[in-house]
C-alpha cells in the first residue's frame, strides 16, 4: 500500500486502503510512505496504521517505493497488489509495473470538475475547486456552467479564497496550468462534457441534481447539490476516496472490498452430464484444429474409463 507524504500527510489514505483489505481477509498489509524532512514518518499516519491493523511500515516513496513493493528488496516483501493514490510519478511507476503485481487503478494527481447552474453558490463551487487544488501543482480543477454570471462570480471568489489559504502557491499554480472555466449551453452539453473527460470527483451542483445522476457515464465519486461537498467524500460520507483519475474513470471504478478478492471458476461434470454435451464440445474443438482437446473428451468414451 502507498501512502502519499512530503507536502502533506495522510491518515485518511491509511484508512481507506486498509480497512477494505482487512475485512476482504488479507493476511498482511505492508505501508510505504515518504518520511519528512525530519526523517520520521508523520505520528497521524503511524496511529492510523496501528488503529486500522497494518502489520509493516517503510520509509520510502515515489516510484522506487512502488518498484520496491513489486519486485521486493532485501527488507520490503514483494506483494501481490498494490494500492493507493500518489502523484504523477506515484501513478507511472504503478502503470508501469502491473503484471508484475496486481494494481488497484491509476490514482495520481486529484481531480475535480464542478457541474453548476444559476442556483450555484459560487463562494461554495470556488471553495470546492481549491480543495482539490491545493493537493498538488498538477491537480486540475474544472468548472462547468450553463451561467455566465455564476462564472465570473466564482472566478472572482478563486482569487479571494486563495490569498487565505495556507497551500497558496501550490493551489495557484495548480490553478493556473490545470484550472479551467467552461460556459456550456445546456446541462446536456455538461453532461457529455462529464462523461468526456471522466473526472476523479464530480459535483452536481445544480437545481436538481437527482434528474441529471442518471447520464452520468463516467466519474469515480457523484456528489450531489451544494452541500455535499467533496471534502465529505474525503473523510466521512462512507464510500472510499481512493479514486481513479487521468481519465481512467471511463473504465475504473473506486477502491472497493472486491479489489481485494480474487475468484477461480469451479467446474464439476458427472459421466452422465459430459455424455449430454461430448458431441457439442467435440465439434467446437474440432473447429478450432485442436484434436487433443477433442481426443480430451472421446477418450472417456472409448473403454478407457477408469472409475
């Protein structure tokens, strides 16, 4: 499991990986995650991973903690998956590596794209889009709206919330090179927006939110009118904050109990039930130029029987 550091700590990530794979029924759950500049790992991340039952903890990061949880090192075990956001880096290396091991998704730099009509407030929709902002210089944040006015409000609004924040000069850059503002002219035109470009986060916040949830094809987490706010989904609302990003929404979906398990396919075949489908399977076999497959099944029937 990687847990992002450096500019920022993440106990919540801790959580959110970990309490799937516990109740999933895996038997060890290792954490990597950068120390600070002090060298020590963050106390918030330590105490989580001792409330939420992880067995080892590594001081690295970046893509050679996710090439040391793949192909293992004389300290770190190899592990059969790995899970958990980090950045661009973060996310490559584990691109990179899957086949190797199992991944969970491709989870790099956050993303948010706020859907909003005339009843948005736009000091909540700039709000919104600073707090993915301010995870990262390469996090995007992205407005689209049916009202011009609600554009230039909360344009406007960016500029006054962002001199009060303490990650400022992280939010602004993210702002600048992977903010946007798109002015649509119909919800139909945001939504197919949405489903283009299949954000990380989504927020509705629009006079009825419920009557657009339906053609909404591709985003990793739906939040809905102007207070469910993405922080929620973060912290506390319930599903899991590890989300696929880049894209990848169109064909992810969010960290779940079921990337935790795996399944093998069970096949039983009385005499008498082969004996019902010998010729079919024969014939298919046959099709594909493959005798041994067929001879497979004829052979049972030729005196070679056995018990």
């Amino acid at each position: 499991m990687y847990v992002p550091g450096g500019t920022a700590a993440y106990p919540s990530s801790v959580l959110m990986c970990t309490m799937p794979a516990k109740v999933a029924g895996v038997s060890k759950v290792v954490i990597t995650t950068p120390p600070g500049k002090d060298e020590k790992i963050n106390p918030a991340i330590l105490v989580a991973a001792n409330e939420a039952g992880v067995d080892e903890i590594y001081k690295v990061g970046g893509a050679q903690a996710i090439a040391a949880l793949a192909f293992g090192t004389e300290t770190i075990p190899k592990a059969d998956k790995i899970v958990g956001p980090g950045n661009i880096y973060v996310a490559m290396a584990k691109r990179t590596v899957y086949g190797y091991c199992d991944i969970d998704m491709i989870a790099g730099p956050s993303e948010i794209m706020v859907v909003a009509d005339e009843t948005a407030n736009p000091v909540f929709v700039a709000a919104d889009l600073l707090s993915q902002a301010e995870h990262d210089a390469l996090a995007s944040s992205i407005l689209v709206t049916t009202s011009e006015s609600v554009a230039k409000e909360v344009q406007r609004e960016l500029e006054v919330q962002l001199a009060a924040l303490k990650r400022r000069e992280i939010a602004r850059k993210s702002i600048d090179d992977y903010g946007a503002i798109i002015i649509v002219e119909s919800l139909k035109d945001a939504v197919a927006v949405v489903n283009r470009i299949a954000p990380e986060h989504l927020e509705l916040c629009i006079e009825d939110p419920f009557s657009a949830l339906g053609n909404i094809k591709n985003a990793g987490a739906i939040f809905l009118g102007n207070y469910s706010t993405e922080s929620l989904g973060d912290y506390f609302a319930g599903p899991n904050h590890v989300l696929p990003t880049s894209g990848t929404a169109r064909f992810f979906s969010p960290l779940n109990l079921s990337d935790f398990m795996k399944k093998s396919s069970i096949i039983s075949y009385s005499k008498d039930a082969l004996s019902k489908v010998k010729d079919d399977v024969i014939l298919f076999a046959e099709s594909e130029g493959l005798g041994a497959h067929a001879n497979a099944i004829r052979i049972r029937f030729q005196g070679n029987q056995g018990k």
